[in-house]
C-alpha cells in the first residue's frame, strides 16, 4: 500500500511541467526565510548553561506584560 502511494506521488510530480518551477520557487522562499532570515535577523535568545536558560525564562514569565510596552 505505501508503495502505491509512493508511486502514486512520484508519478505525479515527474509529470508536472509548471509545478516543478512552483515548487523550486516555495523552496527557494524556504531556504531564504528559514536560513538566512533567521540568521541575520532572529538571534537566539537562550544562550549560556542551563541555569541562565531557566533564570531568562523564569524572569519572562513572571514580568508583567504591561511593562513592556510604553502607553501612548
């Protein structure tokens, strides 16, 4: 049975003329959204031992979420 579906998929796509080009697009956007983007723009914030990693989160959850924005 999961060889039919295998079958099934892989027919599919090797018979796509336009999909294939789609789908090298949406991986294309995925290895730039995912790779690069996070690299240069979202630094991981938990870094250092365990006990730091606690000690942020603990500190997070317990901060008040009205503290962190400014009231115009």
């Amino acid at each position: 049975m999961l060889k039919q579906i295998w079958q099934f998929y892989y027919d599919g796509f090797r018979q796509m003329t336009i999909g294939k080009t789609l789908w090298t697009i949406i991986i294309i956007k995925l290895i730039i959204i995912f790779g690069i983007l996070r690299v240069c723009f979202f630094k991981p914030t938990l870094s250092g031992s365990d006990a730091e990693k606690a000690s942020q989160v603990r500190r997070n959850l317990v901060e008040s979420p009205t503290t962190n924005h400014v009231d115009n």
